[in-house]
C-alpha cells in the first residue's frame, strides 16, 4: 500500500474526538425510528377500531404513550366552529380545574388549539413562562380558566398544537404538551419543532380513522333505526287494540336500549292525566305513582306541554324517589307525537349512562310512529263508537232516513225506509239518474221527475227543504205520497260531501187535505154570493143612516162593525177561493205597469178606517217606481201584510211601509240573496217579534202563528207567497223577539228600468 492509500485511509477513520457527536446522531436516528414505529403501530390499530368513542377516548392517552417527547394531551373536536375538549390526560389539574377545562369551549383563533383550527397547521410554542403563555388571544370567558391551568403545570414546557385534517376539513386539533422535567421518564426527550411533520402526517391518518369510524357507526345507526322501526312497524300492524299496540311497542323500545325498566304513559286529555298503559322492570312504588298522574304533577310535564324530549338525572323532588331507591340513576322521557299533539310520553330508567345512550334520533321517529298509531286507534275506536251511535239514532227514527255521498251513491238506509219503499234491501250506490224510474217517481200531478228536482239532487245543491210532496211506489206497491225533508251533509271547510233525506208516507194525510180543500172551495163558492149581497145590503144602511139629520150614534157605530165583520168574511172566503183556484191553476195574472208608490199609498188609505189609533207611515226614496205586475193581487199582498201588522202591533204603535229599488251591485241585494234589480217593500211594526222556530212555517197553508190575537185561517201570507211567486218574485221575513218584524217582498224591475238605472 502506497503511502498516499495509507493517509487516505487514515482519513476515513473517525477521529477519538468524534466518537461523542456520531453517537448522538445514531440515538437520534434510533429514537426517530422507533417514534415513527410507534405511531405507525398506533395508526394501525386506530385504522381497526369501528367505535368513534374508542378512538376518542384512547387516541391522547395512546399517543403520549408512543411519543417520549409528550407526557400530556388535549383532544379537541370542532363543533360549528367550536372547540371542545373531548379527552384530556396526563395534565397534573386540580379536580375543580380539570372539569372547568373539560366543559370550556374554545373560538376559532382562540388558543394554541384555537389557532391551529382557524389556520388549519399546525403551531408550535416553546416558553418558560407557563401555559399561559402559549395562547395569548385567549377571551375574557376562559382567561382564568387558563391562568389557572398555568399555575398548575411547569413553567417550562413546549406545546404542539396539530389538527385533524380529512381533506381540505378541520375536524379537530390535538393539543400535545412537553412538561419540561426529565426525571418523568427515562426515555424522556425534548418535543422539538421538527416532530412536527411526522406529527401532522399522523394526525391525518388519527382523523381519517375517527372520520370512517363515525361514517361507519352511523351506518349503523342507520341500520339499528331501520330495523328498529321495521319491528315497531310490525308491532303496531299485528296489534288487536290498543293496551296490545303498547305491550308490544314497549317491548322493542326497551331490546334497543341498555335498560330492562321502562313504560309507556297516554295522555287523557279531557282530565289532562297521564295513564300507565305498559309497564316493563319499574318498582311496585314507580308503578304506583305513574297509575294515575296529574299531567301538572309529573316528572315529565315539560315533555307534555311542550313535546320534546327530556334526558337527566333523577330527582327526588320531581318525585322520582323510587326509582333511586331500586338503584337507578337517570331518566329519559320521550313524547308520543301525532303531528304536533303529543299522545303520550315513552318513560325509560336506568344507569347513568341512560343519557349517552338513549339515542335520540334512533328513538324520536319510533315515537312518532308510535304517537300516531295511537292517534289512529282511538280515532278509530271513537268513530266506531260515534258510527254506533249514529246507527242507533238513524234506526231508532219512525221516519224513512236515507244518506247518500257527494255523488249522489246511497250509503246508508234505515228499516223504516226500507218499509216505506217495500224493499229488503236499499241499492246501495246506485246512481241519481237510475232513481227516478226505480222509485216511479212523480209529482202530485203525476209528471215524470227530473234529475233536478230528485230531493237528493237538491240537498246536494246546497238546498234545504221541508215537506217536498212525491208521488212514488211505496210498501203496498200502490202509488203513494210521500213528504222529503232535505239538507246537505258539509264538511268543516263547508264543502257538500254528501245529503240526508227524511221521508214518511202522508197519503192519508194528503187525501184529507184534498178533501178538505175541495169541502172548502164548495162551501166558499156557496158562501160568496149570500155574504156579497149582505155586505151590499149593510153598506146601504149604512150609507142611509149617515145621510139621516138624525142618525143615532149607537146606530151608526152597530152598522159600521157589521160592514167591516161582513168584508172580513168576505175577504176570508176571497182567500179560499183563491187557495182552491192556485190548486186548480186558474189563476191568470193581468200585468199591467204600475206606479208601486201609488198603489201602496192608496192601500193605505184604505187601511187607516181600519188602523184606529196605530200610526201608519209611508217611506219611498223616489216617487214613481214602475213595476209589472197584476195590481188586484199585488194589492192583495199589500193589503194582507199592512191588516197582519196592525193586528199584532200594540195600540198606537207605529207601522211603516218602505219602498226602495235595489241594484243588483247593492249591499241589500247581497243580504237579500237577489240576483236581478227589484222594486223592494217592507212592512214593519213594533210588535212582539215571531219565534225563529214559527218563522220558516209563516208562509205554509193554514198555518197560523201562536198568539192570542191569531185569528182568521192562516191563508193570507200563503196566498201573498203565491202571488209574489208568480210575479217571478221573492218573500221573506225577518224578526227578533221582543223588537218586532219585518215583512218583505220584492218584484223584478220591468227590463227597461233595469236598464235605465243601470245607465
């Protein structure tokens, strides 16, 4: 070997002198090794476990573990950009200091954690001035709670905070911390700003773990929902009633949960009283106290009155007691929703775990499940008990009693129906359009009846009615008479769902009428022309005894009550005549056009003889007001309606009758429900008012109302109706006991005036 070989070689060999520094450098080449080892073993097992609380509760202590170079940690989690410590371990904290950190919450650039969340890398600080130090944009809320963790760790100390990086999300940061004191371990090293790479790379692989472990528990949860509700579900469809639907439901509720006790409490809401309906592992005392509870006295009223869910401890003074002396802990109380009304309240007890585990996104939609399948059981119940009672009623009725749907499909029929028509059975949802011949259906002049003047046909149309007269086929198979009462069935918006019909045979009773309307004519007939010339007869003596230089008094005033008792009988056989010429159809109206002021006024003054001390008023907005009409019948109503108000008017009341014309676009037009311009008039006085009960039957042939001063036949406000009728008008009453009445008609304006008032 050369000389030059021998120095080169020399050269290559460590120098004594270096012996110290090469050793280093291989220590810490086998220390970084085995740290990286260390992590890579942690990662590892991180990466296998499926239970997020698991990796949050080992993550720190595991990892100060590994790392000589940390002896304490803080996991923070992000909540909406709140950092809140999830596991601490290893900081040398007081109790009262430890669990004032572990309920702290941190802003985003708050703190070291704080910081490194806000800038999403991580922050390194080394200080001999305490924690403290090593943030200092803490906030006046935490401020003390850092200074006092300050006073209980060394003044020397390094911090890393690292965060938990999945992709471009911050989903935490882990706060590491070197306490400075190297008699903690043998092993101990400084932690050192260029840890920080291998840090980072392994917190990335520690939130990528804690990210697939939730995604993986939720699937879960997911999947225990899924088949929870299924059981519900299944629960619920095969339950006989409603104390099975609860035992049943009760039971899987409570092999979800880690709790054997639990119950399952309904609301009565007519006594506001909660009632145990199942039961399952409460002591005889708690069964006791929820057999029967005031909802005000409950340890779950919150629950019921504002229907969310309720997790704590026991209390003894929300009377709780018995189940702290079995050895529970805790409570949760869950609402039965059915919309937005709570049916009930799930009550579950158990250990102090109760509330962690109690899964409320797992339990709130099974409670709402179950709240509505309450809700649905007793509306059925209630609506089998009100159908009963409706069937009940409906049977119970002498009458025919038929209801049909919205089209007019018959859905349900009384026996006295089914007898009145002769039928064993009803067609049930048979067609309108088929009634008509299936029931020969007829008026009383025996024409065949449309389809829209069927009385379902007309309740449906939103029409009441009362004693509609048909001739059908009845229980004799003969043709028989029968009387229709009608009224639309509405729902609560108002809108028609279907009609129910009422109906009896009047045969008999129709033929009595008929007879007693015909002895009537005849007798009215024979009548008319003795008490025509006896009238004739009294006006002349009358008229004689008046002209007399010397008429008596007493003869005069005799005569004047015997003319005026002669023209009321008169007028009253008038009335049966015209009854029996309506019924015939001989009635022909001679329109003419008329001056209706005029014609009332000169009314009027016929009626003033006749008024004695009542006050008689005539009110008209214009002075001519033209109608068309047949002035002997209008003079006729006229008449009827002034006589009826001076009858049941008190002495020197006053009566007033009013004309106006009434545009269709008028505010009285829409009150009075008419469709075209009219010549209104109204009569009112100041008498006792009509029942509301009598006033829908003033208008019916020989009905009178209930009076002491009823007197005649009943037929004067018959007749009117009939005469405004014919006219293509319209008649109505309007009166309030005690404060007198109205009585109103109203004619069609000729089409020239409409016209004219229109421009």
């Amino acid at each position: 070997m050369t000389e030059r070989q021998q120095a080169r070689r020399r050269e290559r060999r460590p120098r004594d002198s270096d012996a110290p520094a090469v050793r280093r450098l291989s220590v810490a080449a086998e220390t970084a090794t085995a740290q990286v080892t260390s992590l890579l073993k942690l990662s590892s097992y991180l990466v296998s476990v499926l239970d997020p609380h698991e990796i949050l509760s080992s993550l720190v202590p595991r990892l100060v573990e590994a790392l000589p170079s940390v002896q304490a940690g803080v996991l923070w989690i992000d909540h909406n950009g709140r950092l809140r410590p999830t596991a601490i371990f290893g900081l040398p904290l007081d109790q009262h200091t430890e669990q004032a950190l572990i309920t702290c919450q941190l802003r985003s650039g708050e703190g070291l954690a704080g910081l490194a969340l806000q800038r999403s890398e991580p922050q390194f600080v080394d200080t001999p001035l305490g924690y403290r130090d090593t943030a200092e944009l803490i906030g006046t809320a935490n401020d003390q709670l850092f200074h006092q963790i300050s006073e209980q760790l060394p003044r020397r100390l390094t911090a890393a905070a690292v965060p938990l990086r999945v992709g471009a999300e911050t989903i935490g940061v882990i706060e590491l911390i070197n306490l400075g004191d190297r008699g903690l371990s043998p092993d101990w090293r400084a932690l050192e700003r260029a840890d920080i790479p291998v840090l980072q790379t392994f917190a990335n692989l520690a939130a990528s773990a804690l990210k697939n472990a939730q995604l993986y528990a939720e699937a879960q949860r997911s999947e225990r929902r899924l088949k929870a509700f299924d059981a519900v579900v299944t629960a619920i469809q095969t339950a006989t009633d409603l104390p099975d639907l609860v035992r049943s439901v009760l039971d899987v509720v409570l092999e979800l949960l880690p709790t054997t006790a639990g119950a399952l409490l309904l609301l009565n809401p007519v006594v506001d009283q909660l009632d145990l309906a199942a039961q399952q592992g409460l002591p005889p005392a708690g069964v006791d106290l929820f057999a029967r509870m005031p909802v005000s006295e409950s340890p779950c009223a919150e629950v019921v009155h504002f229907g969310q869910p309720m997790q704590r401890p026991l209390l003894e003074e929300r009377g709780e007691g018995p189940f702290l002396t079995a050895g529970m802990a805790a409570c949760a109380y869950f609402p039965l929703l059915a919309g937005g009304t709570v049916a009930g309240v799930l009550a579950l007890f158990g250990d102090t775990n109760l509330t962690l585990l109690s899964d409320k996104d797992l339990l709130m939609p099974i409670c709402n499940q179950v709240g509505f399948a309450i809700a649905n059981v007793r509306l059925y119940a209630d609506s089998t008990s009100e159908r009963r009672k409706l069937n009940t009623v409906v049977t119970s009725i002498a009458e025919g009693v038929v209801l049909c749907d919205a089209l007019g499909r018959l859905t349900l029929a009384n026996e006295a129906a089914l007898a009145l028509l002769g039928l064993d059975s009803l067609p049930f949802e048979q067609p309108l359009a088929e009634m008509p011949d299936f029931y020969r259906m007829r008026d009383l002049d025996g024409r065949p009846l449309d389809l829209d003047n069927l009385p379902f046909t007309r309740a449906l149309a939103g029409e009441v009615f009362q004693d509609y007269r048909l001739q059908l086929r009845g229980s004799s198979g003969d043709e028989t008479v029968m009387s229709f009462s009608g009224a639309p069935a509405r729902t609560d918006d108002g809108t028609i769902e279907g009609a129910v019909v009422v109906f009896r045979d009047v045969t008999a009773s129709q033929k009595l009428e008929r007879a007693k309307d015909e002895f009537l004519a005849v007798a009215a007939h024979e009548l008319r022309s003795p008490l025509a010339a006896v009238r004739s007869y009294a006006d002349l003596l009358l008229r004689r005894e008046q002209q007399r230089s010397e008429a008596d008094p007493r003869d005069l005033h005799g005569l004047t009550i015997l003319t005026q008792q002669v023209s009321h009988m008169l007028r009253m056989v008038d009335n049966l005549l015209d009854v029996s010429r309506i019924d015939a159809g001989q009635i022909d109206l001679q329109l003419q056009r008329t001056n209706l002021v005029t014609l009332a006024s000169q009314v009027l003054d016929q009626q003033r003889p006749a008024a004695g001390a009542h006050r008689l008023a005539l009110e008209a907005d214009e002075d001519v007001i033209i109608v068309e009409c047949d002035t002997l019948r209008i003079r006729q109503v006229l008449t009827n309606l002034i006589s009826n108000a001076i009858k049941y008017s008190p002495a020197e009341g006053g009566i007033t009758l009013r004309l106006r014309r009434v545009d269709v676009s008028s505010p009285e037009a829409a009150e009075w429900a008419l469709d075209w311009p009219a010549a209104v008039v109204c009569v009112t006085d100041e008498g006792g008012g009509i029942p509301l009960e009598q006033q829908a039957r003033l208008f019916q042939r020989y009905y009178r109302a209930r009076s002491s001063r009823a007197e005649g036949l009943g037929l004067g406000l018959y007749l009117s109706r009939q005469f405004v009728q014919m006219h293509g008008g319209a008649i109505w009453v309007e009166s309030v006991e005690g404060a007198g009445s109205t009585f109103a008609f109203a004619l069609p304006l000729p089409h020239e005036e409409s016209q004219d008032e229109e421009l």
